[in-house]
C-alpha cells in the first residue's frame, strides 16, 4: 500500500513539474541547440545593418550641410550653425555605434544564460537525485529532457536506485 501511494505522489510530482517547467521546455529541446547560433548570428547582422542604414543616413545629412556650405562662396571659413550642426550629427552617429553595441551585448546575453539553461538544467537535476540518495530516498525520481547528452549518466542512476530500492526490500 506505502508503495502505490509513493507511485502516486511521484506521479504527481513529475506532472506539476512537467507543467511548472512548460515554458522553459521551448528554448531546451534539442532542436534548438544550432538554433541558438543562428540567432545570435542573425540578430547581430539585424542590429549592425540597422545601425549602418541610420549612419548612413546621418552621414547624408552631414553631405547635404557640407554642399550647401560650398555654393555659398562668399564665406571662405564655414559658418558657425552649420559647423555646430555637423558635430550634432556626428556625436549622434557615435551613440548610434554605442547603442547598437550595447543592444547586442545584451542580447548575446539573453542567448548565453538560455544556453547556460541548457547545459546547466541536466547536471542540477542528477545533483538533485544524488542528494536524495544520500538522504536515503533511493524511490526518488527527477525527469531528465529527452535526447539530453546526461541522459545515460541518469539511467544509470535509476538503475542503482532500483539496485539499492530491491537490497533495501530484502534486508
């Protein structure tokens, strides 16, 4: 009877962590892994072509104040606003540089600590599971993500916990 009521609580335990972790499970299935590069490397080039395209764009501004400068030929110095106009522009192009670097960094660290999720996830749960043991618990079970590179280190595991579960029956 204390069997078939522990079988019902790790059941129970399992489906409220599987559902607890239901959201976590879109960015660790194994057909993410490569994913991750591509979008790291595809959200870089989104943000470097958007930085480009609005330099660019200054520098057009920059272009347009330096040619209307040149057809007024009475002046032989350039004219104050216009000088003050320029830097504007090209102390606006240097934060434009500084944002778009920033904005990738935090987003290579957004990708990283999911990856680190990933790699990280399997090794917290065969802790979990050998730390039960060492308490004595040896019917615990933690699922482990299919297709994960630990999951024969965890299956080995469960073997021994069946091991030690069928030694501990008979003594």
């Amino acid at each position: 009877m204390a069997e078939i009521e522990q079988g019902i609580m790790d059941d129970s335990l399992s489906q409220t962590s599987a559902s607890q972790r239901k959201w976590k499970n879109f960015f660790v299935k194994p057909g993410y892994k490569m994913a991750y590069i591509w979008h790291q490397a595809l959200g870089g080039v989104f943000i470097f072509g958007l930085a480009i395209f609005l330099v660019n764009f200054k520098l057009a501004e920059i272009d347009v104040l330096m040619n209307q400068e040149q057809m007024s030929a009475q002046a032989t110095f350039m004219q104050v606003d216009a000088q003050v106009q320029i830097n504007w522009l090209y102390a606006e192009i240097v934060t434009i540089f500084m944002a778009s670097f920033a904005i990738h960094v935090v987003y290579a660290c957004l990708l990283m600590l999911l990856v680190t999720h990933r790699v990280t996830g399997p090794v917290v749960a065969i802790l979990d599971i050998i730390k039960q043991f060492s308490k004595g618990n040896f019917s615990y079970r933690r699922p482990l993500r299919n297709n994960d590179e630990l999951v024969p280190i965890h299956e080995q595991l469960q073997e021994l916990s069946e091991s030690l579960v069928a030694k501990d029956q008979s003594s």
